[in-house]
C-alpha cells in the first residue's frame, strides 16, 4: 500500500496517541526503519504491557484457541498469550505476511477486541505493522475487509529525529557523529539482491557490536562488520570516516598533551568518545596506591588531573562521567580524593564512589 502522505517517527508517536485508543491503526514502513520500537515505546508511555504476535508464524489456532468439551458443549479457549486481566496493547507485528485464512480470524479481534467468546480487557489496544511490497519484503495481499477494519498511517525515516534517539539511548559516538554529517546514509532503499543495506535498525546493530569490540577494535574488525550490516557504499565512507577521526585524535596524545580535547559544539559525539576512552586508559593504568607508582605512573597521575581540568572546562558533564563510577568500575580512591581537592564541583559525584 502506497498512502501518499507520511509521517516521521515523532509524527507517529502522536499519531497513535490521539486514535490508536479509538480505533485499530496499521502501520505501514520498510524494513528496519523502526516500526516496532514504536509501538513499544507507545505501550510504555501508557503505562501498559505490549503483547507481540509475529504474523509470519501465526497459525488460526494461534489467535482463536482450540476447543475442548465444556459441559457437553465444545468451547474455544484463546491461548495465553492473547488473555490477560488488564488492558494491553496487542501488537500483530508483520500481519500482511499472513495468509488469508489467519487473516480472516483477526477479523473480531481488530473491530470487537473479541477472541470467540473471549473479549479483552477493556481499554485494550491494537496496533498492526508490515512492510511494504516494494521493498522486496515478504508480504501477501491484504484482504479488503481486513484493510477496511483498520486506520493506515505510513512510517517514513527522519534523520534528526533519530538522532534525537541515538543520543539519549546511547549509539556509539562514531555512528551519531557519521549521520549528522551523511544524514541521507540512515537509510537506503533495500536492494533487489541479498546484501546488506543501511536502516536505523543495522546502524542500531552496527553501534552494539563496536560497543562490545571497545577500544581493542581493529580496521579489519571494522571492515567486516559493516560490509555485512550497512548498504556497501555506506561502508565504505563509514570507514574512511573512522580513520579520520583515529588519525586526528589518539588518546595517548591526548593524555601527554600533545593534542588538545576537541571542543567544538560539532564535535561533541567525538569529545564524549574520546572521554570514555580516556577513563578506561585511567582505570587500566592508574596505581592502586599512590606509594606504589612509579616515575612513569606519577607522570600519568599529574597529567590525567591537567587533562580532567581542561575536560571540564569544555564540558563538565563530560568530565563527571570520567570520575565517575556509574558503570561500577572506580577510580583508586587515592585519585578521587585529589580531584575533589583540585576540582571541587566534582564532589558531589565522586561522593557516589565513597570519596569523603
């Protein structure tokens, strides 16, 4: 289905506010662009659980129960997933892959609520997602009765929404970085052969897998993970990328003052990368004990203070998030107690890692 109108990511979200809880709403979108994550998030800020049935393994029995015996009257159970004591948003994720016989045992559940003689409790929600057909995505037509028995809306992708997002769920300071420069590389149509293409989703998966290299991450480990997560023309430039900005910014520089923290509004996503670095440096190399450091270690202790300094002078959130122990791994205490001294704004978070 081609609507001619669409709505971005914050567009819908209000969307389904304002009808989903009068009338079932279908949404419409390509793969990957985040169809699903939004109707989960929409369940959550009501307050309520959201069920998910996948559409591509849904039998009939999936939906209306089987019957059994009752009384010398055979009755239709609704399985367990579908009955629940309060309200909820039933979520039919990839309905459109459904043949047309499961289709047709959606029919009372979309317009009445209703499983046979199960209603669900009231105040429940249904929502309905798929893809499209020209997105080479597996879909079969929708029957009209079934099209007719819901509201269609239409997804389609804002990078500065998504951005929005990234930011506060944390996506890795390369990808948010990358995107604000090549907003048109968040998504590219899917191809027509079997290949990888870019959507939020594999930028979203590609942002997991470099959290979990961390620093140790080589360019070859790079190179394999976005040729088989990102459309091949974004990989390419996601790379290039990448070595720019390792050429330009090396922790060790940084730490020796060699190289100053980047401290333009453009760069930070780069500035709060390299500050996390910068404290898994610390926190690797640091002594346990002052008494104990050596000539070597003593110059670290003096220069990662100079370079918390000059951190918080360009961003002090930044440079809390360097001291302190969110993550549940410390700096040695004896360092803790010379940043309160040297830098005592600082003080009320190093107070959470038990510094007096």
């Amino acid at each position: 289905m081609n609507l001619g109108v669409t709505v971005t990511q914050n567009k819908l979200k209000e969307f389904l506010l304002n009808v989903a809880p009068m009338r079932p709403v279908f949404i419409w979108g390509a793969p990957g662009i985040g169809k699903s994550s939004l109707v989960e998030q929409f369940a959550l800020e009501l307050g309520m659980e959201c069920v998910s049935l996948l559409g591509s393994q849904l039998a009939p029995e999936d939906i209306i129960g089987v019957p059994q015996i009752v009384d010398g009257c055979s009755k239709f159970f609704p399985p367990v997933m579908i009955v629940r004591e309060d309200p909820y948003v039933l979520f039919l994720d990839e309905l459109n892959t459904c043949a047309q016989e499961i289709q047709k045992s959606f029919y009372s559940l979309i317009t009445d609520l209703r499983v046979g003689e199960y209603h669900l409790p009231k105040g429940s929600i249904v929502v309905g997602a798929g893809n499209r057909a020209q997105d080479a995505a597996i879909v079969k037509p929708m029957s009209s009765a079934l099209i007719n028995r819901m509201v269609h809306v239409e997804l389609s992708v804002s990078s500065t929404e998504w951005l929005e997002w990234a930011y506060s769920s944390g996506i890795h300071p390369f990808i948010t970085d990358y995107i604000t420069q090549r907003p048109d590389h968040l998504w590219s149509k899917p191809p027509k052969t079997e290949e990888a293409f870019s959507t939020p989703r594999s930028w979203h998966m590609l942002s997991d897998a470099l959290r979990g290299y961390g620093d140790r991450i080589s360019d070859a480990d790079i190179e394999t993970l976005t040729a088989g997560t990102l459309t091949p023309a974004h990989a390419v430039q996601f790379r290039a990328f990448i070595r720019q900005l390792r050429n330009r910014y090396t922790i060790a520089a940084i730490v020796e003052g060699k190289e100053r923290w980047p401290d333009k509004p453009t760069e930070r996503d780069i500035l709060y990368f390299l500050a996390q670095s910068f404290r898994a440096h610390l926190l690797k190399n640091l002594p346990d004990n002052r008494e104990s450091a050596g000539g070597r270690e003593k110059a670290l202790i003096f220069a990662a203070k100079a370079r918390i300094r000059e951190l918080a002078a360009i961003s002090f959130e930044i440079a809390q998030m360097v001291v302190a122990d969110d993550d549940g791994r410390a700096l040695p205490g004896y360092f803790m107690v010379e940043i309160v001294r040297d830098l005592p704004r600082l003080a009320q978070k190093a107070q959470k890692n038990g510094v007096a």
